[in-house]
C-alpha cells in the first residue's frame, strides 16, 4: 500500500469540492441515562448502551436484539474501551466501545456496519403549541432534544439558523405539503444530503409527528409518538436512519466481488474515498494517474448510493483496445509439438468493474 500512496501523493495535486457527507462525531460512543451510580444499574446501562450501538452501527433498531448477539450483551466490558458519569441533568453513563472489537462481535453475530461517513440531514421541524407553532432553530433550547436524537441515531444534521427568511419558509404548509421545492430552496446553503420536514404536536399526555424524507429523488414519510420532546425526536430520528441505512448497509447475501475505478481524483478525495470504502473490505491495487482502482466486496446499488456522497458520478467503461497483431504463420509440414501439462487455474469469482469518476 505504501508504494502506491506515495507516488499517489505527489501525482494528485488538484484541490476538490468540499464533500456534502460527513463522518460522524463520536460514532462509538453512548451517552445512556442512569437513575443511580450503583453497580447494577451500571451493568443494566452497559448492556443498553451497546444495544444502543448495534442499532446505529447497523441502521436497524433492533439489531441489539439479535439472538447471536446475546454472548456481547452478556458481558459488554470486553467491548469497552472506557466510561463514566456525566452528572448532567440528566445524568448519563458516557460509554466509549472500541471501535475494532465491536465491529468484530457485530461481524460475527452476522451483522452488517453502517460505515462513519454518512448523508447530511437538513431538518424543518416545526413545535406546535397553544402559543402558536415555533420552528426549531440551532442553538435554540428546543434543538438540545434534535441535536441528543441525531447523535443517538448516528446522524449529521443541519438545523435552520431560524433567521426571519427561514421563519418564512418553514411553515405548516410548507413543512406539510408533498412538494418539497420550499424548504430546499431554503436549505441550499446547509449543503445536506436529505432533506427531512418534521410536524410534531401535543397528543394527549404525550407528542407525535407526521415527517417526511427526502434523499436523492426518493420520497419517505412516516409518523412517531412518544411521551415527551426529547422522546420523540429520539423517535423520529431512528426512523429516519433505518430508511437512510437501507440505502447503504449491504445486508448479508446480497454482495458480491466488484473492481472500482474511480477517476478524475486527488489526494484530499483519495482519503475521503478511504473512509467510505473502508467498512467494504477495499484494496487500492493501482494508481495510474487521476484514476483509482480498488478490489471490493459489496452491493453494487449501495456501493453507487455510498460514492455518492463522496461527489462520484458513474461514467462509461473505456473503449476495449484495438485487437491484437495477428501471429506469424506456421509451418504446417513441422511436426506439432504438444504443450506441457498445466495445472487447472482456481475458480475465481465473477469480478463486475463499476466506472465512476469525480466531475
């Protein structure tokens, strides 16, 4: 790897367009509410923390009850790397996992990761209330809720300055309507992935909300219901990572050997393209130019949805080379003389090569 990183550095020289997709913050770390700082209820929280985990490392909230997962849950110390206590209010267990053991334990209970480089969301929340409707602004308290749901989810957001163009544009019947054209014309600057439009209101003694996903042309929407704020971003925000992962965790079954060509590159996108092929088992095997060429396992669709976010275009297979010069002519009187016996090659798997480059 070495020999080809290094001839990579001095020929990749063009500075690239800053990526929309961004590697999460502190993806391998739970912060898990306590009542107490007493023994039982740590080894409780431990457990929950790392349920916690396998859902977002998985995009599936229910990962962390996957019965082959059950050995780790039983004792998820040998997955920790550290914890402790943040007083708060409220008061949390903070769990940092290690990242290479618990990919390993998630591995074999037969569990696919979501790697760390992951869709921007731009959120359009809107709070109603009997004072009238409130939209969610950043560093307003009522986004400290959205902020804790996204990072439990293993979510990079973006959240509306709330300025008083924004406050214009994020009303009910733009937050509520099919047509997205509004709110993505007022998110342009956030430089998101997704575009997601959430509508909570009391119900009862609790909250719902009615929220709609939009990622690359394709529409979700969804409902969720929880006793508080907070618990309902939570909510929210898990079911939006579960649709999101579909797009790019490869499910067990459903990936095959691939060649990735990747052209029009240099070395800022290099690293990036490293950190999104890095849950795919990828080796660099050459570097010719602008153009790299990686060895892969992987869904091919959620390989494209994955190069996406890292500004890659899918492009045209090169032109097959001229055919061979024809070999000189033999003598047919000579005596034939028969090939040496040669050992049957190895059955190798069927490689696809995928074409995608940088514009």
């Amino acid at each position: 790897m070495r020999r080809l990183v290094l001839p990579l550095l001095a020929s990749l020289l063009v500075l690239s367009p800053l990526a929309r997709a961004e590697v999460v913050d502190n993806l391998y770390q739970v912060r898990e509410p306590v009542t107490s700082q007493q023994p039982d209820e740590r080894n409780a929280a431990l457990k929950r923390a790392l349920q916690v985990l396998a859902g977002r490392l998985t995009g599936n909230p229910q990962a962390g009850q996957t019965p082959a997962l059950a050995s780790a849950l039983a004792a998820p110390e040998s997955l920790i790397s550290q914890y402790g206590y943040d007083a708060g209010p409220p008061e949390v267990l903070v769990v940092n996992f290690d990242p290479a053991a618990t990919e390993r334990a998630l591995g074999q209970a037969g569990l696919s990761v979501w790697g760390a480089n992951r869709p921007v969301v731009m959120i359009w929340w809107l709070n109603d209330a009997d004072s009238g409707a409130t939209l969610v602004g950043d560093g307003q308290p009522a986004s400290t809720g959205v902020q804790r749901g996204a990072q439990r989810a293993g979510l990079p957001i973006r959240l509306p300055l709330a300025d008083l163009n924004e406050q214009l544009a994020g009303t009910a019947a733009n937050i509520d309507a099919s047509d997205p054209t509004a709110l993505r014309q007022a998110s342009e600057r956030y430089g998101a992935n997704a575009l997601l439009a959430v509508h909570a209101k009391p119900q009862g003694n609790g909250w719902q909300a009615q929220w709609r996903l939009w990622n690359n042309g394709a529409a979700e929407q969804g409902s969720s219901q929880a006793a508080d704020q907070d618990a309902l971003a939570a909510a929210v925000l898990q079911d939006v990572a579960a649709r999101l992962s579909k797009k790019f965790v490869s499910r067990p079954g459903t990936t095959q050997p691939l060649t990735l060509v990747a052209d029009n590159s240099n070395f800022e996108r290099y690293a990036q393209l490293q950190k999104v092929l890095e849950p795919l088992s990828s080796r660099l095997v050459k570097v010719d130019g602008t153009q790299l060429t990686y060895d892969l396992t992987a869904n091919p669709d959620q390989l494209q949805a994955q190069l996406g976010l890292a500004g890659l275009q899918p492009a045209t297979a090169p032109a097959a080379p001229a055919p061979a010069t024809p070999a000189a002519p033999v003598d047919a009187t000579a005596a034939p003389t028969p090939p040496a016996a040669q050992p049957a090659p190895a059955a190798q798997p069927a490689r696809t090569t995928l074409y995608f480059r940088w514009p």
